[in-house]
C-alpha cells in the first residue's frame, strides 16, 4: 500500500472511483473478484460494538454478469477496495481496504437500461450473533475463575462450535468472577457480549481483516494523527457540539453482593475512581460532577474497576463531539486521530479528534458523513 498515494490520490478533485469486491473462500483467501463501476450505495464503520461494519452497493459490471452473478454463494466472505484515481495525473492511483464482509441478498438485474449486480454486505459477527446461525449446541458452564481468554479460544478454536482460525487475542488476566450458564438457546453473541461486559475496558470485534479481536481499549491519546483538516476546502460543513450533561469526574461502581455462610456477614464488590487534577474536567477545574453504576453481575472488584476506568475516562473524553460531510477521504477510517483547525467568521473549532465512525457514500457525487470526538488528556486516576 502506497500511503503518499493515497493521501495525493484523496487530495484530488478531479477524480474517478471505482470498486473491487473480491471473493473470499471460508480462510479469507481470495477466489475471485467483481471489478465495475458504483451506481450507489454505501458503507458505515464504527468503532465500538460488536457489529462495526454494513452497506450496500450496486455495480455495473466491467464483465459479463451472468459469470459475475454465479461466483456468488450463501457462504461468501468478500473484501471491499475503493479505487481512487487521478484524473490529471496518471501515476496518482491508490486502493482503500474497507474491510471483510459477510455477503447477504446479491442481486442482479439484467434489461436493455439497467446491468447491475446489488449486494447487501454486513458484519462477520453476524454468523455468530443468530443472523446467519451462531446456536449453541449444547448448554455451556464455566466456572468463577475460567479465564476468558481460555472460553474464547474453546469457542474458536472446536469445529462444532465457532471454528474460526484468524484471530488476534491479547494476553489478559481476566476471570469470570462467577459462575456462568449458557443455555442452548443462546448464540455466541451472546457469549461474547458477556465477556466484553465483565470488563468494559476491552472489546471484541471482527476487524477490517476478517480477524477475532479481544483486547484492551487503546490509549489514542499520543496517536500521530493521520490527516490535518486545516481550513481544508473538502469540508463541505460542520456540525459542532458541546454536551456538559456528559461530564463527570467522580465516578463509583457497585457489584454483586456476597453473604459469608460461616458467619453471615456480607460484602459488596465496589470501586470508586475520581479525576482530582490536571485535566479540563478535573474536579480542581469544575468540582465535584459524581456517577453511581449498579451492577449485579460484577463479582470482583476488578471488575468493577474496570467499570470504573471505563466511565470515567468517557465522561472525560466525549464533551465536544464534531460531525463533518467532506470529499470521501478514505482513509480516514474510525480509531484514527485527525487534526482541525477551522474557522468560521468569530467561530474556532480546533484540537486533537478521534474518528468514531463514517459513512461513505458511494455514489460517483457521494459524500462521506465522520463522527469525531475531542481528544482530552486521559485523567490522572
């Protein structure tokens, strides 16, 4: 991948974009492909959840479609590439990986004005989540001090059960702190959903590779930004906000309460963090702003500082949030840090901004729809 043309290819506005839909077998390996012109449609990535990906898009095809058509099977993974091209200089011609897809309701539609194949695309997650299946076979138990990382590789790693090869899982000491039952009408959404709610400072996902992910939420804090947004004539408009209800500096988790048999007495599992100083929010600069959680399903108290850290770190990061429609730039993808500086008569919106999500519109005069959020310095906690 050449990122200088990439970035001279996105700066372009004399420009021809097309697709690659390439056909991946059950490895993620490519087969084939589907090469055209987009007619319309669009894609959205996010950066929290589990299903991070969908669109559609409609193409007119370069080949004979009735090949193209029947290339295309139920199971299908595909791997969407926009291709960005120059018009005024040859040698400026880049792909974007918008990542692996599951492959939903294809459709070809054949008359003297109209030659297009329409796919529906969403995230693989939904082979697990009950879409396209992900029942359990049998109930499933673990116990108290199972580590999560050991009930995900026994999800991926059984031919019976998720049997998926491509993974990434981050070596974290997290247990489940109580016991837990899965009955037989549950899917491994579920699970997984489970797994990521015990902690809320990790996350699961499928990413733009087709690989599982389990992992801690990165610091984007020091991140370099990928892109300078100054004054930048493919801004088409800015949507600005500041949303103080959001913020608090003081924030207290309480789980599970547990009786001792022998003697009757009781504990509750609880943690409490504050953000005392250094940072805009901090309670020397505003006071005191508190949040309470209840949740009976935190049986450690790790758990519950993970809760902790989590909110607190939100209510510290999301006050000032920015929705902007530009140019499709495309490699400004959520998780990627983004530089602005714009003004607008007496009106200065500037700072460090994470991309929480976009929406590319791939209509040839289609434009792209980011949501960011203002980058603070993470609390002192």
């Amino acid at each position: 991948m050449n990122q200088n043309n990439q970035y001279l290819a996105c700066k372009s506005t004399n420009r021809t974009v097309t697709c690659r839909v390439d056909l991946l077998n059950e490895n993620l390996n490519k087969v084939s492909s589907l090469e055209g012109d987009i007619v319309t449609g669009s894609i959205s990535l996010k950066n929290d959840g589990q299903l991070r990906r969908d669109g559609t898009l409609t193409l007119i095809s370069s080949k004979d479609l009735n090949t193209d058509y029947f290339k295309i099977s139920l199971r299908n993974y595909i791997q969407i590439f926009i291709i960005v091209q120059d018009d005024l200089n040859t040698d400026i011609k880049a792909e974007f990986n918008l990542g692996i897809y599951l492959l939903n309701s294809p459709d070809i539609k054949l008359s003297k004005s109209e030659r297009t194949i329409s796919l529906t695309i969403c995230d693989i997650m939904n082979n697990f989540n009950g879409t396209f299946g992900g029942s359990l076979p049998v109930s499933l138990i673990y116990t108290a001090d199972t580590l999560i990382t050991t009930i995900l590789y026994s999800l991926l790693n059984d031919t019976e059960k998720m049997n998926y090869s491509k993974r990434k899982i981050e070596a974290l000491i997290y247990t489940l702190g109580s016991d837990q039952t899965y009955s037989s009408d549950s899917t491994y959404g579920d699970i997984l959903k489970a797994m990521q709610e015990f902690y809320l400072d990790t996350e699961i996902f499928f990413d733009e590779n087709g690989y599982f992910c389990y992992q801690s939420i990165k610091d984007k804090t020091t991140d370099l930004a990928i892109e300078s947004l100054n004054q930048d004539e493919r801004i088409i408009s800015i949507d600005y906000k500041k949303n103080f209800e959001n913020i608090r500096n003081k924030i207290k988790v309480f789980g599970a309460t547990v009786s001792d048999s022998e003697d009757s007495s009781t504990y509750q599992y609880l943690y409490e963090m504050v953000n005392d100083t250094g940072t805009p929010f901090s309670v020397d600069k505003i006071g005191v702003h508190r949040k309470t959680y209840t949740d009976d399903k935190l049986y450690l108290d790790a758990q519950c500082q993970a809760k902790c850290k989590y909110q607190l770190q939100q209510a510290s990061n999301l006050a000032e949030t920015i929705t902007l429609e530009l140019i499709p730039i495309y490699h400004l993808i959520p998780n990627r840090i983004i530089e602005i500086k714009y003004t607008f008569d007496d009106i200065i919106i500037e700072g460090r901004w994470l991309i929480d999500s976009v929406t590319f519109d791939l209509k040839p005069t289609g434009v792209m729809t980011m949501e960011c959020h203002k980058i603070y310095p993470v609390p002192s906690i």
